[in-house]
C-alpha cells in the first residue's frame, strides 16, 4: 500500500469503524474494551507517518492526547464518567490534536446532554415486559446504571472528522 491509500484506508475506514464499534459496544454492554482504545492509538500509529506528520506534528498530537486523558481520568475519579469514556476520549483527541478540540468538547457535550435526557426519559417509562428479559435494554432502564457516553463521543467525532485535517490529506 502506499502512503495515501494507507492514509485513506484509516481515515475513512478504519477509525470510524472502530469508533463505531465503541459506540455500540458502550450501548450494549456499558464497556468500552481496552484492546478498542489501544486499536484507535494503533491506528493513528500507522496514520500519521502516512499522513507525513513530523515528529512535532505527532508530539502535539499526543499531547492533545494525553491532555483530554488526564481530564477523564480527574472527571472518572469522582464517578462523573466511566473509565473506558476517559481512555476512548484520550484516543481520539490523539487523532484530533489540539485544532478542534474546542469544537469537539461541543459536540460531544451537545451529543451527550442530549443522549442523557433520552436516558432519563427511557428510564422513567416502563419497560414492557417483552424486552426486560433483553440484557442491554434491562441494563440501560436500570436508574442506577450510567450513560453509555461512548455513543456521545463517537456521534461529535464522526460528525466533526470530515471537517479535520485528515481529509484534507487525502488523496
């Protein structure tokens, strides 16, 4: 493969598909896998030299990283988000870097606030008696399960990631 159709392949395929794939894994099972997140760091390991990124370009990138992971992890210490939330938002502020981010955090809280009220609402109808037995449904009613905001972070980093530099290095 060459670098630009390594590059696209990952761009377009690859990281939307892995954020998709954590998104709904966060739906069903309230998770979101270590071996998820380590695939998102991988991925942009592979992206960015394709991409021709320099060693500063990719040091700002993890920066950015590591940045919005030691805010999940400050706002997981008081149970404020999950653990797995903290460590997929850090992965993908390593894609992001520091440009967007603003436009991002936006996105998601928008996304998110939203994707609570659904919550808050769904939880305070009954669930009918057919779909208590189905595990993830039963498992999102439950008012003392948390909300999958995987789903709100996948939803503002594929609606923000046609606007990022990435697309602008495809070929």
């Amino acid at each position: 493969m060459t670098g630009s159709v390594t590059l696209d392949v990952f761009v377009l395929a690859v990281l939307p598909a892995l954020v998709a794939v954590a998104a709904v894994s966060d739906l069903l099972t309230m998770t979101i896998p270590n071996r998820l997140v380590l695939a998102v760091v991988a991925a942009f390991a592979v992206a960015a030299p394709a991409a021709g990124l320099g060693p500063a370009q990719i040091g700002m990138h993890l920066a950015a990283g590591a940045l919005v992971l030691a805010i999940g992890v400050a706002l997981f210490i008081p149970g404020w988000i999950g653990g797995g939330d903290a460590k997929l938002a850090g992965a993908l502020a390593l894609w992001l870097g520091f440009t967007p981010l603003l436009e991002w955090f936006v996105l998601f809280a928008l996304f998110g606030g939203a994707l609570t009220l659904a919550v808050l609402w769904y939880r305070g109808v009954p669930l009918p008696a057919r779909l208590v037995g189905v595990d993830w449904l039963a498992r999102l009613h439950h008012p003392r399960s948390g909300v999958p905001y995987g789903v709100a972070l996948a939803a503002g980093t594929l609606l923000l990631l046609p606007a990022t530099d990435w697309f602008r290095l495809l070929s």
